[in-house]
C-alpha cells in the first residue's frame, strides 16, 4: 500500500519529490596564531514562499506574489524588484522553494524583522563569508564572489538550496578546493496540495579546511598603521630569515574585503578602481620600483667576493663621475676622497659604486641579485606577482639596439636605471644577506588542515639558491650596513635594544614628466646573529622631493619598538642546560658526558661540613657534537 500511494502522489501534476545539496560553510583562513583573517557567519536573505493556488491563474499569482513584495519593502531597504514574469516563472516551476527577493540581511536585522513577518515571508539562513580585520591584509587573503545566479526553471537534481560563494582572489582563489566543505542533501516530498511529506536531511555539511598563513595579524595590523602614519602610499615587508616565513607583507592603500559580501555593488567597484591610490594594488608585491640604493650591498658584495677588491682596497671619489653627458653624482654634491668598502656603504656613495661595478663587472653583480631572488617572482602564493627587471645583454640589446655600457653598468650599481625590484625582492635579498650561504626558499603558507584538524600540507625551512659568497665578504658587507645604522644615512633607522643593519635607498621613478621618486630603506636585525629581514618603501607624489632617511627609516622603530620583548626573546641564544643534583653528584665519563652517581646523606656531610645549601643544579652547555658537557665550577662557587 505504501508504495501505491507514492506512486498516486508521483504521477499527480502538482506533487513533487525534490532533493537539494545544502551548502557547506567554507573553511577559515587565519594567521599563524590562529586569528581568523575569513571565516564565516550566518545570514539571512528575506524570500517569498508561495502557496499552492486551485488554478494556475497569472494574473492572481503575480498578485499575490507582488504584495508580498510590498510587505517586505516595509522590512528591509535590500529587497530588489522581481518582474511579473520572474514571479508567475518561480510559481510554474519552483514554488516549493524560496524566491529569494533581499540581500543579506544581519543578525541584528533578522531580530527586528521576524517579529513582523507575514504569511508567505520568510527569513531563509544562508552562510555569509565574513572577514574580521576587514581591510588587513586584502591584497593577500582576497575575496570570494557567488557562482552565478538562482536557477529559474524546473528544478535541478541537487542544486544547491542558496547561491554559493567561491573564491575570486587571493588565498580564497588561490586554495578555493581546500577551503571548500562538503555539502548535505535533503529530500523533500509534496503532495498535488502543496503540503509537504517529507522532509529528510542526509548528514550535517562539513565545513572546508583550514588554510593557516604565515603572517601574524598583530605584527601586520602594526605595520599598515605605521604606513598610515608615514606613508600616503607604500608598502613593508618582514621576513623570518630562519625559516623564510613571511611575518608582513603589507601595501598601503588596502581596501575593505566585506564590500564584496555578498557582492560588490558596481557603484563600489568603480570607486575603487578609478581611485589614484590605486587601493586594488598591492604595491609589496606587484609594484616593480628602482631598488635604488638599497641595492649597493649587493654589487659590494659581488665585488668583494670575486676578489676585485679586499675589504681594505680604497678607490677615490669625486663629487661625480661622468658617463657620456651624464653626470652620475654623489648625494652630497661634494667628493669623499678615498673610501673603502664599509664607509663607502655607511655614506652611500654614488661615485664608489659606479667605479666597483664597472670593475667587477655587471654580469657579476647581476648575477648575484638573481641568485638573491631579484628578476623573478618569489614563488609564494600571490596572484599578479611581479617579476621586477634584471637586465641581460640581450634585453639591452633588444630595448635599446646596442650593447652594454659604462654608464648601463654604473647607473645599476646603484640601484637606478632599467634595474626593478618589489619591497617583497628587496626584503628576500635581505633575508639571503642576512643568511649568508643561501637564499632562504619563501613561505606564506604554513599548513592546511581538513576538517577534522588534521595537517595535510605544511611548509619546511628550505633552500632556494646558494649564494656562492664567502665568509669574509659577507662579514664586509654587514659591517657597512651596521654602519648605516650607527652613524651614516639610517641614523633614524637605529634601535636602543638591538643593532639594527640597512640601507636607506632613493629613487627615481616612474616617467621623468612625473618627477617622482621613491625612498627606501631596507636590511636585517640583529647584527651579530640576523633573524628578521625587511623592507620599507615610500612611494613619493609628483614633484615631492623624498629620501630614504627623512621617509622610510623613521617606520623601521615605529614598528619593531612595539615588539621589543617578542622579538628580543625570539633572538636571544638558547639557554644553558642544567642538570638536577639534588642529592647527587655528577662527574664525566671517559668521553666527557656528564653521568650522575648517588650521594648518600653522610656523603653530602663530608662534602659540605660547614652547611649551607647544596647546589640543587650544575649549568653545563653543549658541545659542536650536542653532547652536554660541565662547565667549569670551582669550590668557592659551589659554596
């Protein structure tokens, strides 16, 4: 009898069995402490739920449908206009489901509302994506947009009962598959009457995974509120130089990622796209800059470690050297006599660095700023990276119909002609200054998790490139750089708890017509033992006379004082083992690890007669091998 009477209900006109997918809420997107950068909340979108009508009259439909309408203007001012046709259509073929007329509406809105609601309104939940921090970080986590529109014929087999999101930018396109979940299914029966039979949910949906970044959102917030307080424009960049994390990676203007929840109006989009701060572009790591001065440690570098010069060689400085009709001057306008390395670095000197890269060469120089990660995209997770410029032979050759020249080799040495770089390249080329033997390989994801917390990808400190450099070069170069810091052009740049390595940088930028520039400064800390390297740039207005000093050194303590303890313990050297002798006394074996040997009560009397505490530990530290070894205690300590 059971199945008759499905079957009397299924060959009747107006009965229905439908199955839908209910949609999964998306996975979070967090910071490396777990702060969510995206997560999701849930809405409410106000929709018509239609009767079943004794006949199929169009005029009484769209009627019917249309004060309904009428009733929700008065409850919500994002209720949109059906037409008669889309009225009398959704009755036709979808009338068991909601016709959705709002946007989404709030918690606080759906408390108002509810109250007032009428027969054939109702208030339908739905997954909203929300982000937190709003603007913070935009360029990197993105935004999601939804997969087209409501169907409007007969019902398809499992679609979904709301419009779903997918990722349209950044992290959210970027890891769309993992952030996805799994949906359920209901099942629902109607009779020919409209009353419904059935209604069966298959399973709950299973939220997306987990996509956890590098950044730490308090170091990132921190640095897009000191680029609002020093930079109209401009960008800053930290990179763990241990592990090649990226910490911040920050572009200032940003703009608000909930504009496009649940989807940015075209007023909106327009406001962004048409402003002259460009807030869509993420100039930390699409804007391609002349790395200007702060690109000098790299042609030192290159110099000294082919052997060109000695960390003691001289060369005699002008006030400008001349390349043709071109003058190539010092920034002080005046000559410096004899410089070697470390001091010509400290005074950034343009007459010094056009001489040594002519001398080693600007293949070699080159050369080494590609190893650094200059000329190529970083290989994180970025949409729209920029590769910035390195120039080759057959580039110059192409762009300007002739070879190489002097005046080419001298204007790249210090960081200004067709040479491009982005804040991320010039804080990565840091970050293998600061390393030393290779070229930390960058991450900006950490791991994914499922849905049950379980990690199924992750991120391990490795190498992209060896730099080929040796030891005495590179200790040279970090000289001069502290220098910098100390008493040359990054004064301002200095900490009171750490020393601080840089080079301040300014540039020319952009079409001559402009007369814009750019002002950077950019290293590692701390200098004995680098851990983090970093980048900060300032992005000049037309006419407006910049300098890595006045402009960009002064954010480099605006940010890194906020983290003084954080980062002090972060660099400090790991603490001396000690081993528990309460009652015990240790002595080394034959290979020198340190063994313990019972002590009895008596024994500790011989060995203190006059009283006293007995030392409850002994420090020890580990030898090139791990192995722990006894420092040296002598009688009068141990009382």
């Amino acid at each position: 009898m059971a199945s008759a009477d499905d079957a009397s209900i299924f060959n009747r006109k107006n009965a229905r069995t439908i199955q839908l997918e209910i949609p999964a809420p998306r996975g979070q997107i967090t910071d490396r402490e777990g702060n969510p950068f995206a997560q999701n909340r849930v809405a409410y979108q106000l929709a018509v739920q239609y009767e079943q009508f004794p006949k199929e009259d169009r005029e009484a439909i769209i009627a019917w449908g249309r004060d309904r309408v009428e009733m929700a203007k008065q409850l919500s001012a994002s209720i949109r206009e059906p037409s008669d046709e889309e009225l009398f259509q959704h009755y036709r073929h979808r009338r068991w489901l909601p016709f959705y007329i709002s946007s989404h509406i709030s918690e606080e809105e759906r408390e108002k509302i509810e109250p007032k609601l009428t027969r054939g309104l109702i208030l339908q939940p739905v997954y909203q994506r929300y982000y937190p921090e709003g603007s913070v970080a935009s360029h990197i986590i993105g935004y999601t947009g939804l997969v087209g529109k409501m169907e409007t014929g007969p019902i398809n087999h499992l679609e979904p009962l709301w419009i779903e999101g997918e990722g349209r930018a950044g992290f959210e396109k970027i890891y769309d598959e993992e952030l996805k979940g799994k949906p359920a299914s209901l099942q629902m029966i109607f009779d020919e009457n409209g009353n419904r039979l059935l209604h069966d949910q298959k399973g709950r949906p299973r939220a997306g995974g987990t996509v956890v970044s590098t950044l730490n959102l308090r170091w990132q917030k921190r640095a897009e509120k000191v680029l609002d307080t020093h930079a109209r424009r401009g960008a800053m960049v930290v990179i763990d130089v241990a592990t090649g994390e990226v910490l911040v990676m920050a572009s200032k203007p940003s703009f608000d990622l909930n504009l496009w929840i649940p989807g940015i109006s075209q007023k909106d989009y327009d406001v962004l796209r048409e402003d002259s701060g460009k807030p869509l572009f993420a100039r930390a790591f699409q804007g391609a800059y002349p790395p200007a001065s702060a690109f000098k440690p790299i042609v030192a570098l290159a110099a000294l470690n082919e052997g060109t010069i000695t960390p003691d060689t001289t060369v005699y400085c002008p006030a400008f050297i001349a390349y043709g009709k071109h003058k190539l001057w010092n920034w002080s306008r005046s000559p410096y006599g004899d410089l070697s390395v470390v001091p010509a670095i400290k005074w950034s000197n343009n007459p010094w660095f056009a001489q040594v890269g002519n001398r080693v060469g600007s293949g070699v120089f080159l050369g080494l700023a590609r190893r650094l990660g200059y000329g190529t995209t970083s290989g994180l997770p970025l949409i729209g990276e920029e590769n910035g410029l390195i120039p080759t032979a057959e580039w110059v050759q192409k762009t300007y119909q002739r070879p190489i020249t002097e005046g080419d080799a001298a204007n790249w040495s210090i960081g200004q002609g067709a040479v491009l770089a982005t804040p991320l390249q010039v804080a990565q080329g840091m970050a293998g200054i600061a390393n030393g033997g290779a070229l930390p390989k960058l991450h900006l994801m950490m791991q994914v998790q499922d849905t049950y917390g379980r990690v199924i990808r992750t991120a391990q400190p490795e190498r992209r490139n060896w730099l080929g450099v040796d030891q005495v070069a590179l200790d040279a170069v970090r000289e001069g750089m502290r220098e910098v810091v100390a008493g040359g052009t990054g004064r301002s740049a200095g900490l009171s708890w750490t020393e601080v390595c840089g080079k301040t940088g300014t540039g020319q930028w952009g079409p001559e017509s402009k007369n814009q520039g750019v002002a950077w400064f950019a290293g590692f800390l701390p200098y004995d033992q680098p851990r983090l390297a970093f980048a900060c740039l300032y992005e000049g207005r037309p006419g407006q006379k910049v300098s890595g000093s006045r402009n960009a050194c002064p954010m480099v303590p605006a940010f890194f004082n906020s983290f003084e303890d954080e980062i002090s313990e972060m660099v400090a050297p790991a603490p001396k083992a000690v081993v528990v002798v309460d009652e015990l006394e240790v002595q080394e074996d034959t290979e020198g690890v340190l063994r313990a040997i019972p002590v009895s009560p008596l024994e500790l009397e011989e060995m203190f007669p006059d009283g006293g505490d007995v030392p409850a530990a002994l420090p020890v530290e580990l030898d090139d091998e791990g192995v722990p070894r006894a420092l040296p205690v002598e009688p009068g300590e141990l009382e």
